[in-house]
C-alpha cells in the first residue's frame, strides 16, 4: 500500500516559491535584411538613440500547441519557442510587419497564426501573444503599461491568457494583509489585461480568486530587483500533474529581456515509483519496500511496502504529490526496517512544479557495474500537445543488452521484416532514456530487437493526440519461479 501522508514537512525543508529565470535575450534577422538586437535589462526594449527603432516581444501561451517558429515578412526569425516561454524584447526597424507562427508537426510545420501588416512604430514596443487551445488559437496583442517607473518604481500589466481558466478577480497586497475576499478584486477575463501603473518595487503577494475561492496565491515576492522596469503579467495554464494540483494557472512575468516563472505557493512536486529489478524478490526472499530520506532533515519515512517486480505506485496513470526538495532512497526486503536496507540512492533533488518517474532497475546481485541496480529518475514532459503523441523510450532490461527499437504504424510491416525499416533507436543500452518523441496520432508496432531476435513484440499500441507516454523495456523476472517469464514493455501515462 502506498502511504500518500508519510511525507511532510519533518522530512523535508519547507516548500518556498519556485521561481526559474531564463536568459530570452537573442539575436534574431530576416530576410529583408533587418536585424534584431536583444532589449535591455531595464525592460524597455527599444535600441537606445536609434529614433527608427522598434520592439517586439513574441510569448506562446497556447497550454496544447507545439513549439513554434515565427517569421517576419517571411524570414524565420524565432526559432522553437516552447510553451511558457517568451522570445524577449527585440528591436528592428520601424515599419508594416507580417507575422506568421508555425506549429513544429511531426514530419513538418503547419501556420497556425498570421498577422498581416502589423505596424510597429518608432519607438514602440509591442508583444504578441499566441493564445487559445489549438482548435481556435489566434494573435493578442498586448501594449505595455502606459506608466513610466520612476528608479523606485515598476509599471505593471496584466493578462489573463489561460483559455481553460475562468474570469479572476486580482489582488495585489502587502505581504502581511489579510486575503479578503469579500472586498471585489480587479475582474479580468480571458485575453483581457488590466493596466496597474507605477507601482513601488517591493515585497507584494498576488491573489487570483474564482467562485470566491483563492485560485492562485503567489506567495510573497519581490519585486525591487526589477525597480525601473516595465512587467508584463500573463496568467497561462498550469501543464503538468504538480502544477496543477495547486492551481489552474501559473503566472509568467515578462521583463524586457528575461521571464520568470511564477507558481501558486503551495506547488509541490509530483512522482511515480516503478519496480523493475528482476532478482530483487528473489534477494530480498519476497518483496521489497521503499523509504524516503529527507536530506536536510535526515529524517526518514516508509514510502512504500509490499513492493513487486512490474508494480507501479500509484498507478501507470497517476503520482503522489510530496513537498519538494531533497530526497535519499533506501530499497529494503519488507522488514519495516531501513536498517536493512540493500541500496541507497545518490541524493536526488526534486523541483516543484515538475513530475517525476523514478525507476528501480538492474541486478541487485550482479557486480557487473553495467547492469547493477540503480534508480534511475527522469522529469517527465507531460503537457498534452493535440497535435501529436509524445513517446519516451527507456531500456530497462539487463538481459537484453544492447537492442534496437522499431516503432511503425500498425500492420504496416512484419515483425520479422524489420530489415525494411530504419530503428528509431540504435544500440540502445541497458539504462538509456530518451527524450520525448513527437509521433503522429495513431496505432503503432513497438518492436524491441535483442541479439536479432525480437525479443518484444507489442502491436496495436495506442498513442492518442496529446497522450504523455513512457514506454520501458523489461525482462522475465529472475531467481524466482513467478511471472513474468518473458521480455515485455511497461507503458507509463499522464
């Protein structure tokens, strides 16, 4: 059984804010021969002394669409910008733009938005957003704060860009005020954006409430470092599992040549447990548990009992959520006693916001170091894109050594006519994770060769438009007469 409550704040540090700054300054060209610089660090992305120049900022905020291109009077001039993620202010001449934004397919690009003669006049700054769901995703173009900060000063904008998310109210406090809701907030709806001015740069906590409940509650936050500059808020779509367990939205604030991510206060970080060790029953004389160790506290706490081979917990479909920060894993025969225990784990760090699958792999008998057991954790990439399924591979067979891994449509080729097709993975050792694959929707055959013999054979699996999956190769279990006795797959799902 899976104890969902042993994990609190006695094990691990307290769960603060997770804030990730990225660098978004580029430099970008097209066609015509315009080249654009990257803003400055004071949010006002206009070329200094230049009385010709312009700034554009592009954001993807469409929570199911790929990553995209964009193009200026059809030259590309961003490349891949991902969801959440902001190209940052850049100059380039004044004049008639036209934008368009292609969606990265498998296979190809599609245009999905075109804006035709955007003027972008001298001295301008101007941020195009790309919001919706796919099905009706379209432009938003969104104007700075018509303040200007004085040194001591922010200007700030807001946007509700969060299809999925109903009209909020705002609140920004003191961080010691009370939260009232009975008093009305600012209301903003979906692609709306309210102008709050100049704003002394400071410690403030953001409220959004819905249905008279909190919604999102950033926590408190500074601003000074940011005093002088003009921030552009855009409220966008929780994506993974953590994320949204503590709120449909997460605030993505935008300065002239960062972003900074900003989630609900309470966001903590989510995991999935998967047991494949094949000789780890027959070492531990049954089953085996799992403990967690906080790292800064040194505290420990039975995670998981009664654990077996193929066993995943929760469920293939599904994680607990557990304050983030900083864990040390013990596997143990199921003794309740982590003073048995077989193996410790490097210490892992584990981010809020993010999703986690930490598989238990390898011999716990074998002293060849290449096939011993290990943990192996990787962040999931969950965010459902409708335009395609996404596939991580992961090799979790000691037996099978090195293979190659052929993924085709269903029915399209025999399994033991697979000399006419390319693998999709090579070599692929014992161990190995990919990235996620961008797949068309559809039926596919994943077949597992190992030493020319296919050694597993799974046809008709289902990868849906915008399904997360996780496909593991694993072996028979082994010192044990138990199934499974053959090589198959573990298929993990969001």
């Amino acid at each position: 059984m899976f104890r969902k409550n042993v994990l609190n704040a006695s094990i691990v540090a307290a769960l603060s804010i997770a804030v990730v700054a990225c660098d978004d300054s580029t430099t970008l060209s097209t066609d015509s021969g315009a080249v654009i610089g990257a803003g400055n660090g004071a949010g006002n992305g206009v070329a200094d002394g230049d009385p010709n120049a312009a700034a554009i900022r592009v954001i993807h905020a469409s929570p199911d669409a790929p990553a995209v291109n964009v193009s200026l009077n059809g030259g590309e001039a961003i490349s891949a910008l991902g969801y959440g993620e902001s190209s940052g202010f850049a100059t380039l001449e004044a004049g008639e733009y036209d934008v368009a934004v292609d969606g990265i397919l498998p296979g190809g690009t599609a245009t999905v938005i075109t804006v035709d003669d955007l003027n972008l006049a001298a001295g301008s700054q101007t941020t195009v957003v790309a919001v919706g769901n796919v099905a009706d995703i379209g432009p938003l173009v969104v104007a700075d704060s018509a303040a200007t900060p004085a040194a001591d000063q922010i200007s700030l904008t807001v946007t509700h860009a969060a299809p999925g998310a109903p009209t909020v109210e705002l609140y920004l406090l003191a961080p010691d005020a009370p939260v009232d809701l009975s008093t009305p907030g600012a209301a903003v709806a979906f692609k709306d954006s309210l102008d709050l001015g100049a704003l002394t740069a400071g410690e403030v906590r953001i409220i959004a409430a819905a249905g008279g409940a909190v919604a999102f509650d950033s926590g408190v936050i500074d601003l000074e470092p940011f005093a002088g500059a003009a921030l552009s808020v855009f409220a966008i779509e929780s994506d993974s599992f953590s994320e949204q367990a503590g709120s449909p939205i997460k605030l993505l604030v935008g300065t002239g040549d960062a972003t900074v991510t900003l989630r609900n206060a309470n966001t903590q970080t989510a995991a999935r447990v998967v047991h494949l060790s094949p000789d780890a029953r027959a070492a531990a004389h049954g089953p085996v548990e799992v403990w967690a160790t906080g790292t800064d506290s040194g505290q420990s706490a039975e995670l998981i009992d009664a654990f077996s081979y193929t066993d995943v917990v929760p469920s293939a479909d599904s994680y607990v959520t557990v304050p983030a920060g900083g864990y040390r894993f013990d596997v143990a025969p199921d003794t309740d006693t982590i003073g048995d225990s077989i193996f410790t784990s490097p210490d892992l760090d584990l981010a809020a916001g993010s999703d986690y699958s930490v598989i238990a792999v390898g011999r716990v008998t074998n002293t060849d170091p290449a096939n011993a057991f290990r943990l192996i954790a990787f962040e999931d990439e969950n965010r459902s894109i409708a335009t395609q399924a996404s596939l991580r591979v992961v090799h979790g067979a000691p037996a099978a050594g090195e293979v190659q891994v052929y993924v085709s449509a269903a029915g399209a080729v025999n399994a033991h006519d697979l000399g006419s097709i390319d693998p999709v993975l090579s070599n692929f050792a014992f161990g190995d994770v990919t990235d996620a694959l961008a797949l068309a929707p559809g039926s596919y055959d994943v077949r597992v060769v190992a030493g020319g013999a296919v050694a597993i054979n799974a046809e008709g699996v289902e990868l849906a438009a915008g399904s997360a999956s996780t496909a593991i190769a694993r072996g028979p279990i082994e010192g044990v007469h138990a199934a499974p006795q053959d090589f198959g797959l573990v298929l993990l799902s969001r």
